[in-house]
C-alpha cells in the first residue's frame, strides 16, 4: 500500500508539479446556453482562445426581463451588457489548490472533472441603455387640457428598475453550467421611484397656450375660415415619438394634431374647395434658329411640357400636419394642402408619350404679301401643338373643318378638278405639302392624301399633298409606339413644319419613277425606305402623285 501511495505521489510531483500545463487536468468551465468549455491541461494562451470562442456564444444566449406591468423583453445577452471575462476565467482554472488538497485535486482529475465557474460581468451603462431604449424609463412630465387651457400634467410615477441588482441577478442566473439550456427569464427589480420633474411640461403648456390664444384661420384655395381657440386645442397631442425631457426640443417636435379631429373639420370648411387642373401641353423652343437644308429638310428645337397641373381638392392626407406645421411657423392665415388627382392628360401622360426629340421637319417657300399667306400662317397656328398619340391618326380635316371666314381664313388662290379658282382657305396645300414632307422622312404612314393635280415648282416633284374640304385630305398615321408632336411654324416667306417624337425608324427617298397615266397624266411614284432603329431591318414603301397639264382631265 505504501508502495502504491509513493507511486501516485512520484506521478502528481511529474505531471502537476514539473511538466504541469497551466490549467490542471479535468478543468471544465460552464455557463447557461454554453457546451462545457474543456480547458484540462491547456497552456494558458490556448485555453483563452478556447474561452473566447465561448464568450460569443455567451453573448448570442437570450433573456426574457419581464417588467412590472407584465411585458416581456428579450434579448441577447451581449445586448444586456453581458460578458465573460476571459483572463478572469483562465485565472481561476489555473488554480490548483493548496496543500494537501492540491494532489487530490490533481488526482480527480485523472478520473472525472474539476468544474470551474465562468467569471460573467455585466456593463451597468450597457444594461441601464437596453432598459431605457425598452421604455423602462421614468414616464416623462406631459400636459394636460384643462377647461379649456393646458396645464402641467404628471402621469404617475414608475419606479426606476434597479440595475445592480438586475446585474446580479443576470450573472447568477448565467453561471449555471447548464449545456443547451434556453436563456433565463427574470423579474426586473425595481427602487424607489425619482421624483418627477414637471417644469418642462409648464413650459411646454405655456407655449401651447399662447401658440392657440385665438384660434388659427385657415386657407384653402381661395375659401378662408377660423377654427376657435377651443376646437384647435382640443386637437393637440403629444407626439407618440417623441418624449418631453429636460425642456430638450420645441412644441412643434414634441406635439401634433389628431388627424381624426381634424380632417373632419377640414372637410366641413373646405368641402367645397374644387380648383380644376388642366390639360398638359406641349411647346417647341429654339435655343438657336431652326437650320434648313437645300433639300428643304429641317433640324433643330427642343420640346417642354407646359401645364397639366393635377385637379385639387379638399384635402391632403397631410392637411393637419401641415396646419400644425404652420400654425408653429405662425402663418396667418395657414395654407392646407389640398389632395391632388392627376388630370386625364395631365404632365404624367404627357411624359409617357416620349415626345422628346424632333424626328422630321421641313420647309417651303412662298411670296410675302400674298392673301393665301394669312391662311397658310391661321391652319399653322390652329394644328400647332396637336399630338398624335400612339394607333391615332391625324386628319386635318377633321381637326380643322372646312375653312372658314369666321374661322379666320380668306379668299386666295386654289385649284379644283386642275383649274385655278379662288376660294376661302386657298393655299394651305402648302401647309399639307410641308407636313407631307415631315411625316415622310419622320418614317410615319399615310392615310387618304393626293397630290395637286397641276405640278407647282415651290413643292418637291411627286412628294406633296393637297387640301379640300371634306376632300381631299391628308391623314398622319402614326404606328409608333410614341406620340407624335405637330409644330408649324410661319416666318415672313416660309413655312416650317417639324415633328417630335422619340426616334423610332429613319427614312429616305431611295427611287423615284414615272409613268403615263391616260392621254395626257404623269403618274409620279416616289420610293422611301425606312430603316427600323430597334432590330435595323429595312422595308420599302412609295408614295405617288398624278400631274396633268391645266384643265386637261386625265
């Protein structure tokens, strides 16, 4: 038996006393949510890395605090402030003992384990903010409407929970070395409470007080009407946001009006607020003058929307922040906002047209003076601005109507069944010949047109387009995805005709032949071919024109 014991005693003097490890054999550390942290036989560098890796499990575990009045809070740990204090920790694994406990010790550890508690802190600043930012915090001072005026309000008092104690309730309910359990609930302790502070919430009341003394007028459009001092206090709340502490922060942050008060008022005064909007509309500018080519083709201009203002009427779903928000700026009287539905063809549907870029333009010559110039200058100004929408097609015809003095035309000039004749409206197939041209290399599709039936020098051979009412006509086709804007303009010896749009196809004249038609007729056929900018494929299409010599019929 002696034997045996001075063996046992030879091997601890060995293994514990000459090659010991820093942390004794069989040291085990243990704490709630934690596996056991194995630390036997460690040197001290590797057994704090060990516990590190534990550490952020320790901060991950959740807590329930459950508070006076019943609610819970969870969170994990770490959020509470909890730590484990790694160099703590290994201390007390290294820790052998004293003689003549410490061979025991040693040998226990051959056969079981020697468990070791971890060193759990808590950050008391940490843990105190997790319970403010939960609303543990003492109520703060508000106001109260009384007979008609505010007053300072205290709200009964909530004690202040006790952080120290929670702290030490935390770590004793943490360091039970319970592997896999869920994280603890605890009752959250609670001290006497703070005596509450109400001098903000008098200054506050007086602010409110003076803010309302009154009444506020309001204004709606052109309507205007007063709301008595009575009814816009009863309208004020707090914030729910925002909390009255230490005077930090004016009336117009900490409070707000009771939307539910309010918009019925607001309705009652202003229902009948009713401001229509209007039509969007289109307009060309030119930064710098349009530039003509030899070929009559135009480029140059920039488009804007005008208008298309939405309809408004009583009232936005923001009305009574904003009459909060200007009975604090002191307006007089206070604007509200009135809610806006967007026109049919307001600024929204003018922008999903793509009307952008010119696409097409021409120009054609005439002598000033001329009576067929005033018509030519009125069917621009009457079709200046139409758009084209998308499968629309335009008739001029049908926009205009049969030309008119009354409508502001005059006799001039016309040609009818190849005689020269004069006739109100004369000379606006030079309108329908210029738009002709811009829709032709603008790549869009022709409905009903003819040309004149006598060839006249100022107008491109075999492209152009004559205008009687109710025929012949001319009719834009636009198969574009996009609207089409129709932009005539006059200058002192020219008409301009430009077209915009988002550019879509490019065309140009590729061919142009003739024929005999009849005795005496020319059959002009002009070939265009469109070039597709999306895909880059190409087709041919051909317009035509049929000449005769004056009063010959064909």
């Amino acid at each position: 038996m002696a034997f045996v014991a001075a063996g046992a005693l030879a091997s601890w003097v060995v293994d514990d006393v000459v090659l010991a490890a820093d942390v004794p054999r069989g040291t085990v550390v243990g704490a709630v949510g934690l596996d056991p942290v194995r630390l036997g036989g460690l040197d001290e560098p590797d057994a704090g890395g060990r516990l590190a890796e534990a550490a952020s499990a320790l901060a991950d575990v959740p807590v329930t605090l459950e508070s006076a009045d019943g609610t819970t809070l969870t969170l994990p740990a770490g959020e509470l402030g909890v730590g484990l204090d790694v160099d703590a920790t290994v201390d007390a694994a290294r820790e052998r003992g004293s003689w003549p406990l410490r061979p025991l010790r040693w040998l226990t550890g051959l056969v079981g384990e020697h468990r070791v508690e971890a060193v759990i802190t808590v950050d008391r600043a940490r843990l105190a903010a997790a319970l403010e930012a939960a609303g543990e915090a003492p109520t703060a001072p508000l106001v109260e409407l009384v007979d008609g005026s505010f007053r300072a309000a205290t709200p009964d008092p909530r004690p202040r929970p006790d952080v120290d104690a929670l702290a030490d309730l935390l770590v004793a309910a943490l360091v039970e070395p319970v592997p896999g359990a869920a994280g603890p609930t605890l009752v959250v302790p609670y001290g006497e409470p703070e005596p509450v502070d109400v001098s903000a919430a008098e200054a506050f009341a007086a602010e409110l007080n003076e803010l309302t003394a009154g009444g506020v007028r309001l204004r709606a459009g052109d309507a205007v009407a007063t709301v008595d001092e009575g009814a816009l206090r009863s309208w004020i709340r707090p914030r729910a946001d925002a909390v009255p502490t230490g005077g930090a922060g004016g009336v117009g942050e900490l409070f707000t009006l009771d939307t539910a008060a309010v918009d019925p008022v607001l309705a009652d005064l202003f229902g009948d607020v009713a401001i229509p909007g209007d039509e969007a509309r289109f307009e060309v500018v030119d930064p710098e003058p349009p530039v003509t080519a030899e070929d009559g083709r135009v480029t140059g201009g920039e488009v804007r929307i005008v208008g298309g203002e939405p309809d408004r009427s009583c009232c936005a779903a923001d009305a009574a922040d904003a009459v909060w928000a200007g009975l604090v700026a002191g307006d007089d009287p206070v604007e509200v906002p009135l809610a806006e539905t967007p026109h049919p063809r307001g600024r929204e549907w003018a922008e999903s047209l793509g009307i952008r870029e010119l696409v097409g333009g021409f120009t054609t010559h005439f002598k000033p003076g001329q009576s067929r110039v005033k018509n030519i200058e009125r069917i621009s100004e009457l079709t200046r601005g139409v758009v084209i929408e998308p499968g629309e097609t335009f008739s001029v015809n049908e926009f205009v109507g049969r030309r008119t003095t009354a409508k502001g035309f005059v006799a001039a000039g016309v040609i009818y069944n190849g005689v020269f004749r004069s006739d109100v409206g004369g000379g606006i197939s030079q309108y329908a010949t210029t738009l002709f041209n811009a829709a032709f290399f603008a790549g869009l599709d022709f409905g009903e047109y003819q040309s004149h039936s006598i060839y006249i020098s100022r107008y491109p051979y075999g492209r152009e387009a004559t205008l009687s009412y109710p025929h012949p006509d001319l009719q834009i086709v636009n198969t574009t995805p996009y609207g089409v804007l129709v932009w005539p303009t006059t200058s002192e010896d020219s008409i301009t005709v430009r077209l915009f749009s988002t550019p879509w196809v490019v065309a140009e004249q590729t061919d142009q032949t003739e024929s005999r038609q009849g005795a005496a007729c020319t059959r002009v056929t002009t070939e265009r071919t469109r070039t597709w900018l999306a895909d880059g494929h190409s087709e041919v299409d051909t317009v035509f024109a049929v000449y005769r010599p004056e009063g010959v019929a064909c």
